[in-house]
C-alpha cells in the first residue's frame, strides 16, 4: 500500500510547477523582436550562428560602423550570400543605426 503525498510535499511541488511555467512564458516573451523585412530571418540565422540575436538590439552603431560591422562578420566566416550582402547591409542600417553613439 502506498503512502498518499504530505500536503506540503503537493503544495510545494505545485508552486514548483507554476514557477517554471512562469520563467518559460518570460522568457519566451522576452525574446527579441526585429522589424518586419524580407531579410530579416535572413539576419536571424546568420547572425545567431555566433551570438545571441539581443547584440543587434542592444548595439548602438552609426550606419558607418554597422557597414563596417557587417563586413568584418563576413571576413570571419558569417554565411552570408553575396546576393543578401546589400539587403542586409541596408536593412541593419534602417532597423538599428543611430545618429551618433
């Protein structure tokens, strides 16, 4: 015959339960959102190959240095086709360049 569980065992298992829940929706709403383009997945998947995609959103570039950005990625490996390279180039400047750091 089994023993049925303590109520402070049940109670504390299903706060448990509840707080992972919580943390797990967080998080998923917490992740980063980019404006809409039809490159943007493009960035998403060459970008997140090396860094987590929230170094776009909190990086603070002139349109100069995001150029500059985008090309060194390139030289160390990014996998990007040449035929997105201005694409993507035009759509980091446009999402996320600023005036001046």
């Amino acid at each position: 015959m089994t023993r049925p569980p303590n109520i402070s065992t049940t109670i504390t298992l299903a706060a448990s339960c509840v707080a992972v829940l919580l943390l797990g929706a967080s998080r998923l709403s917490a992740q980063p959102t980019f404006p809409e383009s039809p490159v943007r997945d493009t960035v998403a998947v060459v970008c997140s190959q090396c860094h987590p995609l929230t170094r776009l959103l909190d990086s603070r570039k002139t349109a100069a240095e995001w150029e500059t950005y985008l090309y060194d990625m390139v030289a160390r490996g990014a996998t990007l086709y040449d035929r997105d390279l201005e694409r993507v180039r035009a759509y980091l400047i446009d999402s996320f360049a600023t005036d001046e750091r």
